[in-house]
C-alpha cells in the first residue's frame, strides 16, 4: 500500500509502481492499495495486466499536509482475508493509511515490510519535528518495530534506522530505474533542446547552442534549489542555462523565482512544467549535465534517470551516491553554495565529450546496478524469505 499515487508525489508513485510490476514479472502476485487522489489529480497507476490498483476514497486535508480515509483498514482487512493475502508491504510512513496497514497486519497475523522512503533521514526527521514526534511516540514507532522486515535503499538510510533504536531485519534494496533505448552522444555543436519545442517558456524558448543543466524534481525546500540559485550566481557558466522542472510544494516556486530574479538571473534560469513520461525523457535526453543539490535523499531516482539516459550528475552528500566519484560519472559534493559552485564551474568547462565519456560511464552503473528487473527479483526474495518460503537473502542486513 501506498497512501497516494498522484504524480505531485514524486519519486514514490513511479517507483512503487514499478516495483509492484517487477515483483509481479517475477512471480509474486500484487494488489496495491491506495487513497485516491482529490479532485480528479492526475495519477500514476501500474499496469493493470500485472497489478490489482485497489483505490479508496478519502480526504486531503492541505493545510495540515493530512490523509485520511475512514474506510481504509476495514476495506484492506476485508480484502486480505477473502483474497488470502501473505504479507503487507506499506510504504512510506506517518498517514492514517500507513497506520491502518500495520494494524490489518498486526490483526490478520501477517508479516509487515515497510519502506520508509527516506522520512526518517536526519533532514526529514527535523523537518516539521512538531507534527512527527508526537505520532512517533503514539503509533509510528511500535508500527515500525512490529514490521518483519523493512527496507532501505541505501547504507545511509540504514543507519538512520539504527539510529533510531529499530533492529528489525533491514533489507538493503535501491530504487530500480527504466533504461531508455536511446541515450547515445548528444550532436557536436550542442544542446538537442531544440528539439522539443513544447516546453519553450515564456523567457523566449530554447537557445540554439545553449548547454543545458536540469533540476527535474518536487521544487521544495529540501531540495536545495535556493543554494542552486547561488552558486549559479557564484559561477556564471557562459553559454549555459538552468531548466527547472517539477510539481511546487508549498510555494516554494515562486520563493526560487524571486531569488533568481533578485541575483539577475532571470535569463539563465528556464522554469517549465511537470513533466512526465515522454516528456520527462526528452528533459533528460536534451541535458547536458543534471543536478540536485539535495539536503536529504534516501535514493534519488532522479539521479539514477539521469545516469540512466546518458547525462553525468551534480549533487550532494545529503544522497548515497558516492559511486557518482568512485565510478567517474559525476561530482558528490558536500552541501552548501561554495562547494555547488566549484562543481558547476568544473563540470561546464569540460568538453562536449567529455562530459558525454561520464554519462556513458553513469549508463553502464546502472544497468550493472539498479535495473528494475534485477530490484523486483531482490523484493520477490525478501517476500520468499519473510514469509517462510525461502532462504534469506543477500541483500539482508
């Protein structure tokens, strides 16, 4: 279960999703749960040859950031009993629909995973810290010592766990990512942005020749884009721009437009929409460079779409990417503007090439490494192994 699927989510709509199709391929049947998203919000839902979507009413409540749904635990109880349901598998955390999940577990006697998708990070964990420590202390951490198994998707996250006094069985599993069929060397005169002439903006559109470095993520303030405006202001790369894309959250848009605009960067600076599916690829097919200039990640699967479709990375030690340096396909810096700054000046004074030779390095990481077919399989074991079907697995910890 999942507590939305709306595209505004970001990252865990796509990747539950997929992981749900990759366990499927791989021999678990699925259901997944969900909260419908309010008022017709567009959605993300798995294919239904491979996955039961199972969406309940419920109520948003924007102010608080709250999900509610009333029938939610009596409808997942119902459900598993007449379907015969093994295990429950909720993700994320902190929402009624997470509690419900845990508690059907707890009654039906079925084996719990739960994957936090990084909400317990040190940076998430003070964020908003008001609101969290009261539900940690009433529901949220018995729900989470009560799990068979949970799962991270990187050391860090782990050790954020542990540092939190849960000594469940820990399953170290990455976020998987689609490989595109075409991520090869972009043309020798420059950017391929002019291909997609939809996404011009109002600034004026695509600059021919102009190399591109994207931010495609929830524009939210731990995302670090205000750092981002600086450092750009620091480095000035000449014949560059910044493409902004992605979902706002809490106004936080409008804050980065105006630091941009305060910094005189407004024709530098590139502010489309969403994107998604095709759209998205082609985002990540016309950059030149990626960035995230994150606080906190547990994954980033942005990242791993970026490396995926060719395109060498920037970002923070807030993300467990240090194979960014160890495999030579991008820069895992420390947070902060000066630190950003010395990352863009270096990465955009390198040649078209170059910067091509790291994407390709980046495009091999992941086909090595975070394949979705190769994840589901990791998930299908720990499935196997929770509820008594098989050995455990490797990936256990």
């Amino acid at each position: 279960m999942i507590p939305t699927l709306a595209l505004a989510a970001g990252g865990p709509t796509f990747s539950v999703s997929a992981l749900c199709e990759n366990c499927a391929l791989a021999g678990i049947a699925q259901s997944l749960f969900t909260v419908q998203a309010p008022n017709g919000e567009p959605e993300h839902v798995p294919n239904p040859a491979l996955v039961t979507t199972v969406p309940i009413r419920g109520c948003h409540f924007e102010p608080l950031r709250a999900l509610w749904s009333p029938s939610f635990k009596s409808t997942l109880r119902d459900y598993c009993r007449e379907r015969r349901i093994n295990l429950i598998h909720s993700h994320e955390i902190w929402t009624q629909p997470n509690h419900a999940a845990a508690a059907v577990a707890r009654e039906l006697g079925l084996p719990l995973v739960v994957s936090t998708h990084g909400m317990l990070e040190p940076w998430a964990w003070r964020h908003r810290a008001w609101k969290k420590r009261p539900a940690w202390w009433l529901w949220q951490h018995r729900d989470l010592r009560s799990a068979a198994a949970l799962r991270a998707t990187a050391p860090q996250e782990v050790d954020a766990l542990r540092a939190l006094g849960l000594r469940n069985p820990i399953a170290l599993i990455p976020n998987g990512v689609d490989l595109p069929e075409d991520a090869g060397p972009k043309p020798e005169n420059g950017s391929r942005m002019t291909r997609i002439p939809r996404l011009q903006v109002a600034a004026g559109g695509p600059a021919p020749g102009k190399r591109n470095a994207l931010f495609l993520s929830r524009i939210h303030p731990k995302k670090g884009l205000l750092n981002l405006v600086a450092a750009w202001s620091q480095a000035r790369p000449a014949g560059w721009r910044m493409v902004v894309s992605g979902p706002d959250e809490c106004g936080h848009t409008e804050q980065v437009k105006q630091a941009v605009a305060a910094a005189r960067l407004s024709e530098e600076f590139d502010f489309t929409p969403p994107a998604y599916g095709a759209q998205k690829q082609e985002l990540y097919a016309n950059a030149d460079l990626f960035v995230l200039p994150t606080f906190s990640e547990n994954f980033g699967i942005v990242i791993a779409e970026a490396l995926a479709a060719g395109v060498p990375v920037i970002t923070t030690k807030g993300a467990p990417w240090e194979e960014l340096r160890t495999r030579q396909c991008g820069w895992w810096i420390d947070i902060g503007v000066e630190s950003l700054a010395a990352a863009l000046r270096e990465a955009t004074s390198l040649s078209d090439q170059q910067r091509q030779e790291m994407g390709r390095k980046g495009r091999c990481l992941v086909e090595e490494k975070y394949a979705w077919p190769h994840i589901g399989r990791e998930m299908s074991d720990v499935y196997q192994w929770v509820t008594g079907r098989g050995p455990r697995p490797a990936c256990i910890v």
